[in-house]
C-alpha cells in the first residue's frame, strides 16, 4: 500500500519506502566517503571529517524526514540550515574538492524546509557559494559545473515537492472540515424535522389532556373520548418519529460512493469510483447496495493490503431481466480463506430480500492475487442507462 503524501508514515513499510526515496540523495556521499578512505589526510582530519560528516548527515535527514512540516519551528529550522551550511563550508575548504557535494544537501534541505519566497533566493545563493569556494580553492571546474546543476535542481525541485504536501495537508484538512460541517448541517435539519413533526402533535396531546383532566369528573364519556384522541395522536407521532429516523438511518447509493472515495483515499490506495449511480433506483434496491458497497470498501481498506481498488456500476440484461451490477476489485492479496465471512454473509442475506446475486473470484485469476465482488439486484423495468 502507497503511503499517502502529506502523512506520517503508519508503519514499518511505508517508513521503508519513505527512507529509500530519501535515500537516493544520499549517493551524493559516495565522494566525500571515498576522500576519507583513501587516506589521504592525516589521522586527525581524517577523525573530524568523518564526525563532521556523520553530523552532517543526521542534520539532513531530521530535516527531510520529518514526518510533518509543523514538527520543527521556523526558528529551529533556520538554524539547523545555518548549521548544515557552516559544515559544508568548513568540510569543503579543509578537506578539498570531493566536499563540495554538501551544498547539494544544503539546497535540497533548503527547498524542503523553507518557504518558497525563502527558498527561491537561498537555493541560488547556496549554489553560488558552491561555486565562489570551488573557484577560490583552484578545484577542477568540471567538478565545479557538476555539482551545480545538481544543487539547483534539487533544491527547486523539493520546492514542488513541499508545496504539493503542503496543498494535500490543507486539502485533507478541508475535507474533513467540509464532513464536520455536513454533520453538523445534518443535525441541524434532524431538529427541524423533528420539531415540525412532534411541535403539533405533542402540542394537541397536552391540550387534549388537560381538557379530559377537567372533564373526568362531571363528563367521564366524553373525558375517555379526549383520552382515545391522545392515544390516536401519539400514535401517529410515534409512526412519524420512526419514519423520520429510518430515512436519516438509511444509506443512499450516492452517498457510500462519496464515503467510499474518502475512505480509499485515506487509506492511500488509488480508487476508480463512478461520480454517480443510475437515476430512479428503487429504493430497496439502493439500500443493499449501498450497505454491500459500504462493507467491501471497509474489507478493502482494513484487510487488502491493495494500492488500487475499482469500483463499476453497470445496468446489465439477462434472461431474468434487467439488473444493477456492483463490483468492487482490488489487487490486494486475495480471499483469506475458503469460508466466507461474517461481512460476506451479511452481504448476502440483505441481497435475498430483493432477489440480489453474489460472485466473489481472484481480480488476477493466474496468480489468485486481488479479491472481486460482483452484486445483481433486479431493477424495475424502464431502468438503467439509456431508459
């Protein structure tokens, strides 16, 4: 599973992942590592050349590795940069040539720590360092020129790397913002609803009761007449009342699709979700598969281990009639066993109250790698695309 971009990493694999992209910076290293064991400075430089470069090192990588831009200040970041750069001046004029390669460190480290009004004139500028001490120092301009575009590439490019995690985090943050402010809209309307369906109707029973209270005793007919209104009243608003729940309580097609791309996206796996499903599906039929879609996404996310996951709904005619397809696959690593779980079992059970059909397979039949479901569920006639 891909580890999503502007996350900390969630566990031992994707810390690998992220390790070994920053890795490849670090080929970089091999000429200063190769200055130091051939042995061509005395015990003492040697000593502090590779303490200096171990330093150096962790430096870059608690600045790149950071699992979240907040994790240092700005100050802290400022000064471990200020840091990085007095290392590789001092290494690079003491040591020789093959040290010049740490301003490629400091202007990657530059573009990914700093913000870009900051960046774009410290990059430059770490580039023309690199270059005034090579030149001071009599080193071969072939190294000189190498090593430049190196350090401007490097250090614009994670620019454009910062900004994208940056963007991703402020998008992440929005939609969950946009989720909070849906549920709280959704409450909202709860209330509405069930103050317009209870405000009159709680009204009329108090009413109603207070008037059986003062006719009970000269009038005990009529009293038990105004007691059979109350009853019938209540009734009716407790019929309204499940009415109202069962309808916010039940999923909608759309809805689970919305839900599903979220939860996929999250979970770092790339998904193939249809924007909407056909219009006038009935709502039975809605219903289980909006609940079947909301379990299979959940078994995707949970137990798959998948980096992509599709998701078709598609009219479709067979001998029986029209049906609605839903399928789900994924290239995760497959069924878990030759039983079906509980999920599965509830999938199918809601599926026989509508006459539904259920097939599970391999998504890669040769390597029985993936998992695919497919749901019918009979549609009306008239239905589907095109009718």
């Amino acid at each position: 599973m891909s580890m999503g971009i502007g996350r900390p990493p969630g566990d031992r694999k994707q810390v690998g992942i992220k390790i070994l992209w920053i890795g490849v910076w670090l080929a970089f290293m091999s000429a200063p590592i190769k200055d130091l064991v051939d042995g061509d400075h005395t015990p003492w430089a040697t000593v502090l050349g590779t303490l200096g470069l171990v330093v150096f090192v962790g430096c870059y990588l608690l600045l790149v590795f950071r699992p979240s831009p907040k994790m240092l200040s700005p100050v802290q970041v400022r000064f471990a940069l200020a840091f990085l750069s007095g290392l590789a001046v001092t290494l690079s004029l003491t040591l020789g040539s093959p040290w010049l390669v740490l301003f490629v460190y400091v202007s990657v480290c530059a573009g990914a720590a700093l913000p870009l009004r900051t960046a774009r004139w410290l990059i430059p500028v770490t580039a023309a360092v690199l270059v005034a001490i090579g030149l001071a120092g009599d080193h071969s301009r072939e190294i000189i020129t190498a090593l430049v575009f190196p350090a401007l590439l490097g250090g614009f490019s994670m620019t454009g790397i910062r900004q994208l995690i940056l963007t991703t985090i402020q998008l992440r943050e929005a939609r969950a913002t946009v989720a909070q402010l849906a549920a709280n809209e959704e409450r909202l309307r709860l209330a509405r609803d069930l103050h317009d369906l209870l405000g009159h109707s709680l009204s009329l029973i108090t009413l109603k009761s207070e008037l059986a209270g003062r006719m009970l005793p000269d009038h005990p007919d009529q009293a038990a007449a105004q007691v059979a209104d109350i009853e019938r009243v209540s009734r009716q608003a407790l019929v309204d009342v499940r009415s109202a729940v069962t309808g916010y309580r039940r999923p909608t097609l759309p809805g689970e699709l919305a839900g599903a791309r979220t939860a996929l996206a999250a979970a770092g796996i790339t998904a193939d979700i249809p924007a909407e499903p056909p219009e006038d599906l009935p709502e039975k039929q809605e219903e289980v598969l909006a609940w079947a879609l909301r379990e299979a996404v959940t078994n995707v996310v949970r137990h798959s281990d998948a980096r992509s996951c599709t998701v078709t709904l598609a009219p479709r005619q067979t001998l029986d009639g029209r049906v609605l397809e839903l399928t789900v696959a994924d290239d995760g690593r497959g069924a878990f066993g030759p039983t079906p779980g509980n999920g599965l079992s509830g999938i199918a059970e809601r599926l026989a109250t509508v006459d539904g059909t259920l097939t599970t397979r391999a998504t890669n039949s040769r390597s029985g790698k993936g998992f695919t479901i497919t749901l019918g569920v009979p549609l009306e006639s008239g239905l589907g695309s095109g009718e």
